[in-house]
C-alpha cells in the first residue's frame, strides 16, 4: 500500500487494511522507532508481543559511543539483547546502567527507552530469534527497489513502483527457506500466544471490561 508518510493515520489504515483481508494477531511484530508506526501497532494489534529492530538500535547506539569505548559498549549490549532470557537480560541491563549512566548518559539513555521492545525476541524459541529481532528482511527489499530505479528513467508513478516492489516481495518469498517448528517449539509458541493474551486480558480495567459486548459461546440461531 502507497502511503505518504510513517504517521499514525497512513500505518493504521494499512494495518486495518491486512485485518480486513484476513490476518489475525502475529505473535510478534517488528518495527523501527518510527513513533507512527510503533503507536499503529499497540492499537491495532495489542495481543501481539512487538520487537524494537536492534540493527537499527545498534547503529543509534554507535553514534552515541566515543570510538575507544564501543567495542566494550557493544559487546556488553549485544550480549544483554541475545540473552537466554527476558529475566537474564533485564540483570545485564542493570549491570550496563551501573558502569555507563554516568559516563555515557546519551548512549544510555538510548539504550534504556524502550527496552522491553528491545528484548521481546527473548520470548521466542531461540533458533527463531535471530530471525526475528531485526528488520533486515524489509530493508533488503528497499535497497533492491533502489538498486533497480537507478537504472530506470523518471517518471515512475504509483503504480510501476509498486509492481516493482510487489515483484520484489515474489522474488524474497521463493527464496526465504522460511523457519521450521519441531513438536517442542510449536508447544513454546502456544505457550507465548497464552502469555500475551493474558497479557492483554489483565491490561484491560474493569471497567473497560464490563463495557465489552459479551459474545455467546451458542451459534446464533
């Protein structure tokens, strides 16, 4: 879909667009820190768990870094992000607060905001999560649909450009191997659904609650 901007309206009304045509909650969502886009997705899917990019956290990060001090910064960051778990991570987060709050405020700071994003991979089976903790699979079909308008005359309009990135798309789903589940990893996934949805469930008020239409179990007649 064609959209001028990364604002609220234009995600939402894409995303509202995907909802109508079928598709359900994901259970993970990856995305820049495009506020548009991060506030599209806790409103129209909020049973969905949604992962900070930490390629594009990365780089934020190393402009934030003195050159003599970012090899330790990165090592201790990138092994707080490919932590066991959520709880391990959050104890290494504490340790990087410790030793760099005061000597690199900024790049703490960084660090810091949004966190909770930046580590939702960690709920995943951990041979899926390298998969899942970046937008790398996006940004490549960017950098193909440049790599092919360099060679083509202007005067493209709407429409030969999404051709051109629907083509693209086609030609990144016949490689893409895809993930596979074993028996073990479908049961940790259900488990992740059953976790966010209680989430979800206990993030709503009582009130918010009671004033939701209750929908009968019973076929209509």
């Amino acid at each position: 879909m064609a959209g001028s901007k990364e604002d609220v309206e234009t995600v939402r009304a894409f995303f509202q667009d995907l909802r109508a045509r079928g598709l359900g909650d994901p259970l993970l969502i990856v995305s820049d820190g495009a506020p548009g886009i991060i506030r599209a997705i806790e409103e129209c899917f909020p049973r969905s768990a949604r992962q900070r990019c930490l390629a594009h956290r990365m780089r934020n990060l190393a402009a934030k870094v003195p050159t003599d001090l970012w090899p330790e910064f990165k090592t201790r960051v990138a092994a707080c992000y490919q932590a066991p778990s959520r709880a391990i991570a959050r104890q290494l987060a504490a340790g990087i607060r410790a030793d760099y709050a005061d000597v690199l405020p900024s790049a703490f700071a960084c660090f810091d905001d949004d966190f909770g994003a930046c580590i939702a991979h960690l709920r995943l089976p951990v041979t899926h999560r390298r998969f899942a903790r970046t937008t790398n699979l996006l940004e490549r079909l960017f950098v193909e649909e440049r790599r092919r308008l360099k060679i083509i005359p202007n005067g493209f309009g709407e429409k030969p450009v999404l051709k051109l990135m629907f083509g693209a798309l086609i030609r990144a789903a016949e490689r893409w191997r895809g993930l596979r589940f074993t028996e073990f990893e479908l049961r940790q996934i259900a488990a992740v659904r059953k976790e966010l949805d209680q989430e979800y469930e206990d993030s709503i008020t009582p009130l918010a609650r009671s004033s939701q239409p209750r929908v009968s179990s019973k076929s209509a007649p």
